[in-house]
C-alpha cells in the first residue's frame, strides 16, 4: 500500500492530473471554495477576534469589522500593538504562517490521496477523528516548546481532514446548524453512526443526485460518508459513494455520489453550507488552541507577533575573544534600544561552534535568556584552522524562522563542507539569508584572561576559502564582509540594518565587468531607510538619482545620501527626501561585485513553486522545480489593497537568459504565475507593479533574495509528520530523472542528530524512476513537540545536478489522558449593590483532573479581576487545584480556563448578574452539567442560575 501511495505520489507530480478524491478543490471562479480559502478566512477571523479580545480587556478599541472578506494586512494592523507608531508595519509573516497552513493542508490530497481516513472516506469516522485530535495535541506541545513551524504543518494536515469531513459526509444534509464538536473530542462517543451493514444510499435519478441519500437515513440521523476507489467498484451493498470522474465505485448501485467538493459535484447544492461549517469548525480547532497555548502563543503561532530575528552563529576557538565581544556588544545594544519597541525582535537565536562540537542552539522569545547565554560565551582552544562551521549553521537555519538573517562570526575556513549541498537546499527551503563576518587578524597576539600569557596565533584564510564564504552568502541573498578585527566594530552596523521589521529587497545583483555597468532600481513611495550595500575589492561607482544629480563613491558625505567604507562593503545611506523614480548606480570592477538595495515597506511578496491540478486547487512542492518542463508560481503580496502586480519573471544570475511568466490572479492576495521554462542556472524572482494609493500611481519592483535553481531529478516524499520516540520512522520516498540513468547518490540529514539509515544509492534507468526507505530514530526521552528538519538529497551520477526535498518533523509521544480538567465551584460570595461602586465579589472553584496528567496552568479567559492559585489534597487522595477570583462588581462574569500537562482544556464559565441574594455561599455538590463542550461541576444550587442563564 504505502509504494502505491507513493507511486501515486510520484504520478501526480510529474502529469499534473486531477486528484483523484479531493474536498474544496476549484480554483477558479465557479462560486466554489478551497481549503485554501477555508483555512485562510478561518485563520483571518480567529486571529481577529482574539485581538479583540484582547484590545477589550485592555480597555481598548478595536475597529475592524470582522468578516470574511477581510485582508492579512487589515487584520495586522488591527491587532498592532502600536497603532499610532512610525515603525513601517509590514505583514509578510502574518502572510507566510497562513501560507505554511494552508499548503500543508493542500499537500494532503498529494501525500495521502488513498487514504479513507485522511478525507474521512469509507465511513472511516473513528480513524478520521484520532489524525484530528492526535493533530491537535502535536500542534500544542510543538507551541509550548517554540515549534512553531512544525505546528503549522501539523495544523494544515489534521484541518484538511476536519474540513473534508463536512464535504464528504451527510452532516449537512441532515440538517445540523452547527459543526460536529464530538469530532474534536476524543473523550466523546461519535453515536448514531450508520453500520457496516446499514444501506444509507439509492441510486440517483441519472445525474440528479438531490435525493439519493435513504429518508431513513436522514429521519434517524444517521451519520455516513461516502465511499471511494480509483481501482474498484466494489463497496458495502447499499452504501453511498464518493462520486465524482475518477471514483468507480459510483457507477455500481447505488449510483452517483454525495460529496459537496464543488458548486457542480453530485451533492454541489450544498456546497455552499458544507463550506461555512468547515471554517466554523476550523475556527474551534483554532480557538481550543489558543485556550490551551494562551493569546500570545497563539498569535505567534499565526505568524501575528514575529517580527525581526536576531540569529548569530559564533565560532568560539582561541583567535576570536575579540569577535565574540563585539557580537555581544552589537546584541545588547539592539536589544536595549529597542526593548518594547515596534522593532524589538521576537526571537533570538544562538549557536557557537569549533572543533570538533558545535551547539547547543538557543532559540528564545526572553532577550535576558539570550544575553545569558551569550555571556557564557569564551573563546579558547583552535589552532588547527577549520571549523565546524557549517554544522552550526544548519542548526541555526533549522531552527530560525523562515526568511530569518543568519549571521556567522568567524575567522576560519570550514571543515564540514561535505554539508554544503544539505546547507544549500535548507537555504532554499527557508530562503533565510547568510551573512558571513570574516575576520583576518595579521600576527599573533596574547589571550585575555586568566591565561593572559598563552598566545593565540592567527588564522588567516585562502582565497579559495574566503570565496567559498562568498559564494554561500551570494547564494542566500546575503554578504561575506571581510574585515580586519580592529575594524569588525565598524560592520556591525550590517547587524542593526538587518534586524529591524518590514525589510524589503529592491534589488540584487553578482557582476564582474572591468567594463562600466549601468544598473538600474525603482524606489516608491512605500519604501523607507533605503540602504545600498556595494561589496567588492575596489569597486568605483557613481549613484544617480531620478531628478539626475550624482554622487561619487569616494565622496562620504554628498547630495543623496552618507557612504561608509569598511573592509569589503561600501554602505550608502540614502537621504530621505524625494527618493521616488528610477535610480542607477554607475560601477567598475577589477574583480567580483555585488549591489544590494533594501529598505522598509509594507509591501512584499511570498512566493512557492506549486503543481497544479486540472482546474482544481494547487499543492506546494519543497524541492527545486523541474528543469525541461513548464512550471507554477504562487505568489501572495502583501498590501493587496494597494498592489497591483503586472510582470513576474525569473532572472538568471550568472546571465542574460529571463522567463516571463503569465500572472492570473486567484482572489485576495493570491497569484499564479505560468511560466513556460525553468532557466538552466541558479536565478532570482523580478515582480514588478503599480502602487495605487489616494494620491498617486507609483510604479514598484521587488526581487526575492535567495538564489534558486530548477533540476533535472525529480525526489518526492511522504511521511505522516508525526515521530513516535519510542518506533523508529519510515519516510517513503521516490526518485526520477528526465537526464541520464545510472547509480544516484542518496543522503539524508537533519538538525537533530537523531539516528539515520538510508540506501546509499538508487539505480534509475534514464527517464525512469525508483524508490526508496529511510528510518529516522528519536532518543526514547526526546521530549513531545520537538521539531526536526529532515533534509533528503539525490545527486546524479557525474555530480553535476542535484535536488531535494525537506520535511519538518514533530515528536510526538502517544497521547492516553484525553479527559478534560473538570471544574467545581465551592462558593460564590457577593454582595453588589444596583450601582456597583466599590463593591467586589468572590468565587472558589476546585480544579481536578482525575487520574490524568495534571492540572499545568489556569487562567482568566473573560473577566476583569485577579485569580490566585494555591494547591491542595481532597479526602480521597485527589490532587486540587484552588482557584481563588476576585472581582469588582462591575465585571460580573467570569471565565476560568484550565489546561493539563498534554494540552487538554476546561472551563467554567460563571455569572453573578443574576444572584438575587446580596450574599451566597455555595457548598460542594455532586451535580455535573456540561458547559461550551467541557466537563464542569456544579453545586446543586446553582442548576436553576445556570439553566436561567443559557
């Protein structure tokens, strides 16, 4: 089964064909929605309403309308912190978590479109339920550990399924309003489910099928989905099927289908409704979450509140004391400039090297931890040149968010360059940029310190060394700037360039002409803080403005702007006024340049190479795209409102050679860019458009950084996403090639260390394809929501062509407490008179979670008074936790949220508006009700307020 999966897998990705079962899959405009669009409004509307929420606790105003037509951009400024700062507010990592979502979820039809239980096909309920709620519980241990990349891939994959069921099931048509909350609740019977031998369908009435489903079926509630094969037609006499070109078993009695896919699918009358309860019940999902992780995780999580990273990577041998100072020095200082600030960093990541260890990585959202961990920091030992460079590095690529600015202190060529390929393809993937700080110290000199007498000799570079630096730099879109370390104090301010919010690139360029080149740049009205960096060995140039006045190279301080020199890099700072229109920049060199623009904007783009399905939706595709063939660009832009995109093109670094591609847009932020070819080299991303605003028309280019390239091998794979440590973990994959055949080299790597065995080789006749197995092994104690990138890599047999495909991965232990913490209210106390003045009351409520895994946090979800927590022992043995609120009698209403050690929520919801006694204290009782879904005890007097109040 599962080499069939994967053949199939293999098929779709090289025919582009329809998927065979898929929910939600048109793309264009026949009035139907896709996952893509559910899972977008979904996310758009919780986010919102958590902000809101917030914003009212806070007493706060919240002015966006919440609705379904709603844009990224208007929800992120909404729920900014700071509305009324100057900072450029940009929501390019707002767009990219629901983009990581919402193609996770769209990857399910590719990796698993057989699998009765991934589409809740075959009446595979159960089967259904438990990818859901073991989805759920994956998705809070990754935010509870900062996995927040890995729990996006988790969260796409399990609402896929949720959203398929009201698709591919009759929950719509028999008549339910609201979504089926016993689908996310694993403590929960699913009851009133049809029997294995429970006839649910008669044939449809040639191609109306309006009337297919049994009136017995439908009087007595029973829940069924239909059944699908591509192979067979056979199924359980009398059962309803899929239905649909591609399912067999919808031409064997009883005939046609019942899914509500599309507008025009067998059951298409109830699309529509299928649809609007598949985003309430993404929304549950979302909202179950964010109880158990809390707002500010859960906002991290959707990608609303990370900004900048702050990511160094440090070799620490003997020659670097002074280094390590100064990314200390340049550290502290942008974190206490900006702490608080629209521009603080979100996250922080640290990782030192040498030889032979490199690690551990910090990666943390509290500046003191990292301040911690960077003054423990000691240069010592080395001498023996390279470094475990490059291992450090994929430890920190691994563990930055996408589109991070990675930086590298070090003076010292790298010794693991067998990681180069897996380095490059993690570039790739996470088109994070790499700046190298390169330090060249000229003699020895004496360590600081306790041993201030040992000397620590310099270790200067090669040429070839230094340009292997180079090279990786230019490929991520970042520099390698090479200095002396008297001067590195100098380049740091590279480091306080990179590290603010909203940083676009306008334009890069590679260029080695002795003879004089002209390169040209738009700038709009948008853009802010536009920085060019020129690196090279002695480049002369000139800069030009649109209004024609000039600026020599040499001149430090002129008409458009201040130029500092220091090392390598030329950083020129353009003045702030009347930068709109074309610039250009006049440059000679002897030797290798580079020419970088960038400032702050609110508007960007995300791109992915994606496949297509005839006239349907559109998967991602985590490798390089294949050389030889047509291809499909996703792109989204940020400020959709603003925006208008006219020419997309892939441009080739080294080279003339451009493609142009076919821009259409698909609604909202979207795009999809057809392009004819992929270039032969590594090539850039050119958009280029118009910027409507009230005032004027401005035109706009952007460039993605990170170098790609297309391949002539095709790797595809399919895992689960989830790591049992206790098993080790098979990743099927498959392997093609429209080059040459022969024996291709086979490796896999990842960032954890975790124990990996995977052929060698594969033998693949050319044209032809083959596949294979690894495993990949957790230590037993690695903790649940550990993330881990699995990079796997196939090269050709002369080494002249390669691809990849990456994989981020959760460890997940099997999960048994599925029970909810249960609430008791001992007492409520009040006495508030009509006008509730200065007047405060009180509630108790004991907390228990039975023999589960224990009461971890509780918290206040709705109301305005203070909570305290104090623990304690019931007569039985019971470990209690007491929750003591308190509360001015104008905030009358009170939620309490309790979550257990494995991310299970409850909650007690209690009002005083309708006490009639000025002062009631309740005993303990044994009565159990049910409140928003959760198990809560009430005491028996009570019942009446409670039942009164809903």
């Amino acid at each position: 089964m599962v080499s069939l999966v994967v053949l199939a897998v293999f098929l779709l990705w090289e025919t582009h064909s329809m998927p065979w079962t898929a929910a939600f899959k048109p793309l264009f405009s026949d009035g139907s929605f896709t996952h893509r669009e559910i899972t977008h409004v979904a996310m758009l509307r919780k986010t919102a309403e958590v902000c809101r929420d917030i914003a009212t606790a806070q007493g706060q105003d919240f002015t966006l309308t919440i609705e379904n037509t709603m844009t990224a951009s208007a929800v992120q400024k909404a729920c900014s912190r700071s509305p009324a700062s100057s900072s450029v507010l940009s929501a390019t990592r707002f767009h990219l978590a629901i983009a990581e979502t919402y193609f996770s979820n769209a990857a399910i039809d590719l990796q698993f479109m057989l699998s009765a239980k991934h589409h809740i096909d075959n009446e595979a309920f159960g089967e259904g339920r438990d990818l859901i709620t073991q989805g759920v519980a994956t998705v809070k241990a990754g935010v509870q550990r900062g996995s927040y990349i890995s729990a996006r891939v988790t969260l796409g994959a399990l609402c896929h399924t949720l959203q398929d069921f009201y698709s591919h099931s009759n929950w719509v048509e028999l008549g339910f309003a609201a979504p089926f909350s016993n689908l996310i609740r694993p403590d929960q019977p699913l009851n009133n489910l049809a029997g294995p031998n429970t006839q649910t369908c008669r044939n449809c009435n040639g191609e109306n099928c309006g009337a297919n489903i049994l009136p017995e079926i439908l009087q007595q509630k029973k829940l069924t989905s239909g059944y699908f094969s591509i192979s067979s037609s056979t199924k359980p006499a009398g059962k309803c099927s899929h239905g649909g070109f591609f399912d067999r078993t919808s031409s064997a009695a009883p005939t046609g289908g019942i899914n509500k896919d599309t507008v025009s699918s067998n059951h298409g009358i109830y699309h529509h409704r299928a649809a609007d309860l598949a985003t309430k019940a993404t929304m549950d999902i979302l909202e179950d979450i964010r109880l158990a992780t809390g707002n500010q995780a859960f906002l991290r999580l959707m990608g609303l509140r990370q900004t900048s990273v702050l990511a160094f990577v440090i070799d620490t041998t003997g020659s670097m004391s002074d280094d390590i100072d100064e990314a200390k020095r340049v550290s502290f200082s942008i974190i206490d400039s900006r702490r608080g600030t629209s521009e603080e960093p979100s996250e922080y990541v640290l990782v030192p090297f040498n030889d032979p260890d490199f690690g551990p990585l910090t990666r943390t959202e509290n500046a003191d931890v990292f301040k911690e961990r960077i003054n423990t920091l000691l240069a010592s030992g080395g001498g023996d040149l390279p470094e475990m460079c490059l291992s450090g590095l994929q430890m920190a690529l691994a563990g930055a968010p996408p589109s991070s600015d990675i930086f590298v202190f070090t003076d010292a060529a790298a010794k693991d360059i067998d990681l180069l390929s897996t380095i490059k393809a993690m570039i790739e993937s996470t088109k994070s940029r790499v700046t190298f700080m390169l330090t060249s110290p000229f003699s020895f000199r004496r360590k600081r310190g306790v041993f201030a007498s040992q000397r620590v000799y310099s270790r200067s570079m090669s040429q070839s060394e230094m340009q292997f630096y180079r090279d990786l730099a230019h490929a991520s879109g970042g520099q390698a700037i090479e200095v002396t370390k008297t001067t590195l104090s100098q380049a740091t301010e590279v480091i306080m360039d990179s590290t603010i919010s909203a940083l676009v690139t306008v334009l890069q360029v590679i260029g080695s002409s002795a003879n004089a080149e002209n390169i040209s740049f738009l700038l709009d009205s948008s853009l802010s803080n536009v920085t060019v960096y020129i690196t090279g060995v002695s480049p002369h140039f000139t800069l030009y403005s649109p209004t024609g006045v000039s600026q020599s190279g040499s001149v430090p301080d002129g008409p458009l702007g201040s130029i500092q020199t220091v090392g390598n890099l030329w950083r020129v700072k353009l003045n702030s006024d009347n930068q709109t229109g074309e610039w250009s920049i006049s440059i000679t060199s002897t030797s290798t340049y580079t020419i970088k623009v960038f400032g702050q904007s609110s508007v960007d783009f995300l791109f992915n190479f994606v496949e297509q399905s005839e006239g349907g939706d559109f998967t991602p595709k985590d490798n390089r795209p294949f050389i030889g063939r047509n291809a499909t660009l996703f792109l989204s832009v940020t400020r959709e409102d603003l925006v208008t995109v006219t020419d997309v093109l892939l441009a080739e670094v080294s080279g003339s050679d451009t493609v142009n591609g076919t821009v259409t847009s698909v609604g909202g932020s979207g795009f999809l860019v057809y392009l004819q070819r992929i270039p032969e080299g590594a090539f850039v991303i050119h958009l280029k458009g118009l910027l409507n605003d009230s005032s004027s028309t401005d035109r706009f280019q952007r460039q993605s950084p990170t170098q790609l390239r297309g391949s002539r091998v095709a790797i595809a794979a399919q895992s689960n996403g989830t790591i049992d440590p206790a098993n080790p973990f098979s990743v099927s994959f498959t392997l093609a090639s429209n080059g040459s055949g022969g024996h291709y080299t086979i490796r896999a790597r990842n960032d954890r260390s975790f124990i990996v065995s995977v052929p060698s080789s594969l033998n693949v006749e050319a044209g032809g394809s083959a596949q294979g197995t690894l495993t990949l092994t957790a230590p037993p104690n690695t903790e649940s929501g550990t993330d881990v990138t699995l990079t796997i890599e196939a090269e050709d047999p002369g080494s002249t062509d390669s691809n990849y495909v990456t994989l981020r991965l959760t460890v997940m232990a099997e999960v048994t407490d599925v029970s909810r913490p249960v609430c008791n209210v001992v007492s409520i106390k009040a006495d508030c008179p009509v006008k509730c003045g200065s007047a405060s009351w009180e509630l108790t409520a004991n907390l228990t979670d039975g023999i589960g895994s224990g009461i971890s946090s509780v918290s206040i979800n709705a109301g305005n008074g203070s909570l305290s927590i104090s623990n304690a022992m019931s007569e039985n043995g019971t470990n209690v936790t007491v929750a003591f609120y308190n509360a001015s009698c104008c905030s009358q209403e009170v939620e309490l949220v309790a979550v257990d050690g494995v991310g299970n929520v409850g909650t007690c919801f209690t009002s005083i508006k309708h006490l009639t006694a000025k002062t009631t204290t309740l005993m303990p009782a044994t009565i159990t009700t049910t409140n928003r879904g959760y198990s809560v005890l009430f005491p028996k007097y009570l019942l009446l307020f409670v039942y009164l109040l809903w």
